[in-house]
C-alpha cells in the first residue's frame, strides 16, 4: 500500500472540511470512483465529529488521518486519535425495523459507516485509537 496523504489536525469542527477535503483528493488519486467520493465524504463527516464532540471530552488533541491505495484493489483510509477508548466496531447495529418509539436514538452514523466499508477494523495502541476504514475499489458504493 502506497500512502497518498496524512493529515494531522486539531480535532475542532472548524478543521472537517480541511480533512474531508485531504481525504477526498487522496481518494480520487487513489482510484476510488466519483459515485462512491460521496459516501466516503459522510462517513468521514461520521467519524471525526464524533472523535471532535467525544473522544477528548473538554480537552485539546489532534486527529491524524492517513489515506493509502494499491490503486488496483483497496483504499484506506486511517483515523487516529489520543481521546478516550471507543470501538466503534463493538457498537451494535441499530433497530432498523422498529417503529419510531421502539428505536434507540444514536448509532444510525456508526451503522452507515459500517455499511459503507467492506472492513472496519479497530485497535487500541498505548493511548491512541485507531480506527481503520478498508474500502474495495471494485464494489458496489454501499452494500
């Protein structure tokens, strides 16, 4: 895997569109298709308002988002934090079927970014989250 972009960042709202705009550029260099450009730009909206609204609860850190591609197969892309521990893969899916008072609120993000990788991967490394979003470049934009 060739690394195509790092972005290293406060986690403030005011820098998203700075890291949306690193990782959309990093994924057409690395051959994902305009149709899926899309998904990837919400499902990173997703994750790092959550990892700015949560992870450091009243405290200042940085985000660091790594895109790297074998330009035939994959793209990936890798969020890391210094915030509280968060698996996001543990969190399970949501009630989609239920009716309104039925559901839960919260998870409907998690669950879309789930949906739109083909693998999401998490681990804890010392004091850093990394959370790992592995997207095909040869299948369907959302399953």
């Amino acid at each position: 895997m060739k690394t195509i972009s790092t972005t290293v960042l406060p986690a403030k709202l005011e820098y998203l569109s700075a890291f949306i705009e690193a990782v959309t550029k990093a994924a057409i260099h690395g051959g994902v298709d305009r149709k899926r450009l899309f998904y990837i730009e919400l499902a990173m909206e997703e994750v790092l308002t959550n990892i700015m609204y949560y992870a450091y609860e009243g405290t200042e850190g940085d985000i660091g988002v790594v895109c790297r591609s074998d330009s035939r197969q994959w793209f990936t892309i890798e969020i890391t934090d210094r915030g509280k521990a968060f698996d996001m893969t543990a969190v399970p899916s949501p009630n989609l079927t239920g009716t309104l008072s039925e559901r839960k609120i919260g998870g409907l993000g998690i669950h879309f970014v789930k949906t739109l990788a083909n693998e999401v991967l998490y681990r804890r490394e010392g004091d850093r989250n990394i959370l790992e979003l592995k997207i095909s470049l040869h299948s369907p934009a959302v399953r």
